[in-house]
C-alpha cells in the first residue's frame, strides 16, 4: 500500500464520501494485469446518502468509474497509463457478461475519471478534449468512443459544487477550499469529515519527518483546520462534561483527542486500521501518558510486528 500523503488522503477522501452512493475499492487490481487502479467506484441503486451536499462529486458518482488523482499535472505516459487500465478493465467486464450471456450498456461501462490539481493546455489539446455545457469550466471530456474526462482543479469555479474536488487542490486552490469548509455551519456533516481528513494528512506529511517546501506550505494551509477540529473535538467532550460533570468532561474530551490522534497515526503510517491493529488501539491508550507520548513519537518508525510484539 502507498504510503505518499496525497494518495493516502486522496483515497480515505473518495472512501468516506463515496461509499454511502456505491462500492468504492481502493487500489484495485485488474484481473489478469499487474496493474493497480487507485478508485475503482461501482454506484448503488439505492444510495444511502443525500447526494445535495456532494455536488459535482455525485454527478461523477452516477455511473461506475475509475478515479485516478494526481497532486501534479499528469505527464502524456501516465494519462496513456490512466487510459491502458480503463480499457482492460472494460475488456475484463465485457468477457464476464459475455461468459453470463449478458450484454452490458453503454450507461454501463466505466469512465475514467483524471483528477489533477492542474492540467496544461498542452495536454488538454493533446488528448484532446471539449467542454460539455452541463458541466462546469474545468472538466473536460474526451470523445464519446473514449470515455475519459480530466478535471484541471485550479480551473474549476469556486463554489458549494465543486467545493469537494477543490479540496484536492494545491497552492491558492486548495487553500480557498479549506477556508470555505471552516466556514460551513458547525453541524454540517461534510465539514466535520473533511475537517477530520485534513487532519489526518497533515500528521500523515509530519510523520514521513523529511518534507519538501511545498509540503511545508501545504501544512501551513491545514494547520488551521487542524486547529478548528481540535477545538471542535474538546468542544464536544465539553458537551458531554454538562450532564455527567465538567471534570470529567474534559477528560472525555482529552481520550477523545488521544484516540483519534492514534488512530489517524496508525492509518498515515499502515494505510488503514484493520482488525488487527484495532486490537492495540485500547492498550496503548491504557498507557501512562510519558509512555503513550513516546510511543506516539516513535510510531513512524514501527513496523506492525513491532509494535504487536510489545503488546503481546
């Protein structure tokens, strides 16, 4: 599993906001190749979300899809990469439904779905790609036989629409997005999931240690969301300290605060939280808070069969 900061936190993003339209599979493997796609989303029927909140995000979500993120513009091979796996995976689906004696629509097939912070008019001319009307400036489509679309981030228009995908930006863009994800109402449940996945990256970016300026500024932009879920977090353990005390409270609030700042470390430094690692979760917390502190600061460092062994 990758352990780069932007494809983790580019994945955990399409994983939490997706899954309740559909069945999202992170890093896929097309059957028969050695090749890997980073989302690869099948829509529900029935989805078990309100669909108004995600915007352009639920219009990508109406039909099945490959999502392949990119932190910088994408070179002319890995769009011709992007394209290879988007085939053989229509190849792979068409042999299934020809050996089910079943035909599969065109509604039916896979898009691939480019999502690059930037894109040049060198390479948007070079696919080449046009602008449909019913979708807005900065996501264009291939031709109909080709079923590819490239979303240049930066060129999309700021608003409540593409505020999801503007979120995945980088410089100016990404930073006008989180100022205007803070600025959601505190009981928006959006705000809250990506306030908490803004989080999880920056510590995933402070864990690798060794960054480069741009990184800096990128934990520069999210140190304020950073600072909002915080406050929120001791907030809502506040909440909780009103009926059973406020002393107590507080201290709901710090476990609170030290069990989702374990958990978010465990996912940027092994990818996900399985079974497994959940079952040290609770003995680390245990710990007298120098030990804890220290374990926290050496995790980056850990491989899992060192960290199960002192807790054997």
């Amino acid at each position: 599993m990758t352990k780069n900061p932007f494809d983790q936190f580019s994945k955990q993003f399409f994983q939490e906001f997706l899954s309740p339209l559909g069945e999202v599979r992170i890093n896929f493997e097309i059957p028969g190749e050695p090749k890997f796609v980073d989302i690869w989303f099948i829509p529900s029927k029935r989805p078990s979300s309100d669909l108004s909140e995600l915007g352009i995000l639920a219009a990508i979500a109406q039909t099945p899809c490959l999502l392949e993120p990119f932190r910088k513009q994408p070179t002319e091979v890995e769009i011709r990469s992007c394209l290879y796996k988007l085939y053989h995976l229509e190849a792979e689906l068409q042999r299934d439904a020809k050996r089910d004696e079943d035909i599969i629509s065109s509604e039916e097939l896979p898009r691939l779905w480019i999502l690059a912070t930037s894109c040049s008019d060198d390479i948007l001319n070079g696919v080449p790609v046009y602008q449909d009307e019913g979708w807005p400036e900065g996501i264009y489509f291939s031709g109909k036989i080709l079923l590819a679309r490239i979303v240049a981030i930066d060129r999309l228009p700021r608003t409540p629409e593409t505020l999801c995908l503007r979120v995945l930006g980088k410089g100016l863009t990404q930073k006008q997005a989180v100022e205007e994800v803070m600025a959601l109402p505190k009981g928006n449940t959006r705000r809250s999931k990506i306030l908490q996945l803004l989080y999880t990256w920056k510590i995933s970016i402070q864990v690798n240690q060794e960054f480069e300026f741009e990184e800096r500024e990128l934990i520069m932009n999210l140190s304020q969301a950073y600072l909002e879920w915080e406050q929120e977090t001791v907030e809502r353990g506040k909440e909780i300290g009103k009926e059973i005390g406020k002393e107590i409270g507080k201290e709901i609030g710090k476990e609170q605060q030290r069990r989702e700042l374990l958990e978010n470390l465990l996912v940027a430094r092994f990818g996900e939280v399985d079974s497994v690692l959940s079952a040290v979760v609770e003995p680390i917390l245990s710990l007298p808070m120098t030990e804890y502190a220290a374990l926290v600061l050496q995790l980056s460092s850990l491989s899992r069969e060192d960290l199960f062994a002192r807790f054997e």
